[in-house]
C-alpha cells in the first residue's frame, strides 16, 4: 500500500494551515474524502437526484437504484445475510440509540442487567443509562486492566443469566484496544443475552464479519470511513428486527395507514421514517468501493505500522505518556505532555498546522479512571505516513520548548 499515492486522492490534504502543510492526525473523529466519493455524491446531485422508492419517473429509479445498490454493498461489506439485515441511520449514535429505545426498552426490566465497559464512547453509554433509568434494569460494568484492556475471565464474572443486554466498542477511540468481540458474544449467548458491538473504531480500518462475530447487532458511521457526514448503520440479525418496533414513525416506514391504526413496511424499511439520506448513501457505496480496491488488511497493516511507529519515536520525549495497551492495538496515539494541557498541546501544533484531537473524547468516564481531565489524541488513516509523525514528533519537542520556556 502506498500512502503516498493514496494522499494524492484526498484533495483536501492539499493544502497548507497556518503557513504549514497541513499534517491531518484527527482521522478517529473524521476522515477525510476521496475524489472518487465526492465525484459519486456530486453526481447524484448533478443528474438524478429524486427521492427514492415513491417515483415511477426515470430520475426516481435511479435513485433508488443508487440507494439500494449502496445497501447491497454495505451487505456484502460486512458480511450480513441479508439486505434486511442493514439499516440506514445517521450514525452509530442513531444506531445504538434504536437498539436501546426498541430492543433494550422492550424486553428489560427491574430484575435484569445490562453489561457495558467503562471505555466506552457516551453513544454507548448515555443510551444504556436511559434504559437502566426507564426499566429499572441494573447497568453493570466489566473491569478494565491497567492498561485498558478486559480480561475474558472479568467478562465471565460480570455477564449472568440476568443478563439482558451486552455492548461493548469493537476498538476504543481512546486506548487503541481492540475488544474480544467475538469471545464476548459466546459469553453473552451463552447467558441468553444479546450482545451489540460499536464498530465505530473498527469498521474504517479492518475487516469486519457480522457471521463471524455472532453478534447481534453493530453499528458504524460513514464519516470516518470515507463516506459523508450523515449516513450510519445499524446491523441487526433479521429474527430480532422483525420483533422489533421502529422508533420513528410517518412517511417511507408504512405499508397501510387507516384512521386509527397503520402497518409497518417490511425491513429494513420499517426502521427508515422519513425521506432517507440518499445521498448519503450513495457516498457510503463509493467509499466501501475504495476502501475495498485499496483493501482493509492493507489499511490496517498500514496503521499498525504507524501506531508502532509512533510510539516508538514519541515516547523518546521526555515527559510523554501514552495511554492503552502496548501491543495489538489500533492506529491511534492518546497521550499526555507533562505541564503542558492537552488544549496548549493541540492548539500549539495547530499553529504548525498538524491537526489532533484534545479532550475527554467523549468518553468523561474512561478519563476519571486513566486519573486525567483530558488528554490529546493522534490519530491514522490510510492518508497518513511516518512523515506525519515525524510532523507531530518535531511539532511536540517545540510547543515543549515554548511551554518550558512560558512556565519554566
Ligand atoms: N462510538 C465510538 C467508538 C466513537 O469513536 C464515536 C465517535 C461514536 C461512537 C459516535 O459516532 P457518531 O458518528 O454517531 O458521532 N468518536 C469520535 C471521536 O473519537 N472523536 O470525535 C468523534
């Protein structure tokens, strides 16, 4: 794989910020877009934007054509059985909030348990407090290791047989570390629980298997795999949707609306109220057409090179402290400068025109238990090359200087 080349797709990485190259590294809260999936969306536009499934006019078809052929992609994209099976949301907040508000909402109540981990992003965490709050159900957490990983043996002491519910983030936005999705899922059938995965931080960067996982439901985003704000989805095993009661109600979900009561369309089309993001859509398929011409072992081959890479050179500076596990991790880099706040650090590499992330990263939890209020946050696409580190690395030794020097 040739970074290289790759960036040369990407025209928005041609440019300078703040009299610098622009060094992108916030690709875990965004990535960037290719030409190829601005071209598809701009296209849409130019020639066949309708709205989908209503019109018997030429443009209309096409557009559904475009809408549904996306979902087919994502299909095949994340191994699912079915098109039925892929829902159309606005991101994995949406996603996970479906599950929550239909399935979790149902089928939980005060004797029962649902079963998180403290490293989890708020989009899965607030839903399942909301839950706990409505039914009464008891929000129980699996323990992290010292360096932020969870041991299978916690997992099988925290998931009971009262256990209704199991979610937990495939890769963490914040320590790198990438879940034991699968051996937890056995876990949770093996108590009669159902297990959701948040792919948000694996889905862009390697490959995803639904089938293989066994989980029940997943969720992502487009927007950091390539595609469009806008446009998510949620993954669920036919047998559950179809028990499931949608949570929007009004246009594009009904098959018959009398005065006092309607049906609902078959899936997935029941869970999709409202004109859809068509275009949204349409840019997800384009993106799954790169992301798969490029391939995602390559992309993650690439990023775990970075990552490694990375820390090696970074925690050559005095006073730089990483956080998450050490090995087998994602290409992200979340670390602290000692007497420098996180908020100086981005905005004094701001000044030299590298991009990161600082924060609590939407997860205020997993920041009282790593014992900080924020921290900064690196983070790598397949765009991104060891020149980038080398930015970030020569970027770090300078605001230290300066920072020594204003407080020193
Ligand atoms: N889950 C994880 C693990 C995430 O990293 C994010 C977004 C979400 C859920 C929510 O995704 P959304 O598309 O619905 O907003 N994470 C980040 C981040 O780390 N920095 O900015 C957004």
């Amino acid at each position: 794989m040739n970074a290289k080349e790759i960036r040369e797709l990407f025209p928005i990485l041609d440019q300078e910020v703040n009299g610098h190259p622009l060094v992108y590294l916030d690709s875990a809260a965004t990535s960037h877009k290719p030409i190829q999936v601005i071209e598809e969306v701009a296209k849409y536009y130019r020639s066949y934007n309708s709205n989908v499934h209503r019109g018997v006019h030429t443009l209309g078809t096409y557009a559904t054509d475009g809408y549904e052929g996306a979902r087919e992609k994502v299909r095949k994209f994340i191994h699912a059985k079915s098109t039925k099976e892929v829902i159309f949301t606005r991101g994995t907040t949406t996603a996970l909030n479906i599950v929550a508000s239909s399935y979790a909402r149902q089928h939980c109540t005060a004797e029962d348990e649902i079963v998180i981990t403290p490293m989890e992003h708020h989009s899965n965490l607030i839903p399942w407090q909301q839950v706990a709050r409505v039914t009464g159900a008891t929000l129980k957490y699996i323990p992290l290791q010292p360096d932020g990983t969870i041991l299978l043996e916690d997992v099988r002491k925290t998931i009971t047989p009262k256990t209704k519910v199991v979610s937990v983030m495939h890769v963490s936005n914040v320590l790198g570390t990438v879940n034991p999705i699968a051996d937890i899922t056995k876990l949770a059938h093996q108590n009669g629980a159902i297990m959701v995965v948040d792919g948000a931080q694996s889905t862009p960067h390697m490959k995803v298997d639904v089938q293989e996982l066994d989980c029940d439901f997943f969720a992502f985003s487009g927007h950091k795999m390539c595609a469009p704000t806008g446009i998510g989805v949620l993954y669920g095993k036919q047998e559950l949707l179809e028990k499931m009661e949608p949570i929007e109600f009004g246009g594009e979900m009904i098959d018959f609306v009398e005065l006092h009561e309607s049906t609902w369309k078959e899936l997935p089309w029941k869970f999709e109220g409202g004109t859809p993001i068509i275009a949204g859509a349409i840019g997800l398929g384009a993106a799954i057409d790169f992301l798969e011409s490029i391939g995602l072992d390559n992309i993650q081959k690439h990023e775990h090179m970075l990552a490694e890479y990375a820390i090696e050179k970074l925690s050559k500076i005095d006073g730089f402290t990483y956080y998450g596990p050490q090995t087998n991790r994602a290409g992200l880099v979340t670390f602290n400068l000692d007497d420098v706040h996180p908020h100086d650090v981005a905005t004094a590499l701001d000044s030299y025109g590298i991009a990161v992330r600082a924060g609590h990263h939407c997860a205020q939890p997993l920041m009282k238990w790593l014992q900080v209020t924020a921290t900064a946050r690196a983070s790598f696409y397949l765009y991104n090359t060891e020149e980038d580190i080398d930015s970030l690395y020569n970027g770090l030794i300078k605001t230290k200087e300066y920072f020594g020097h204003v407080y020193g």
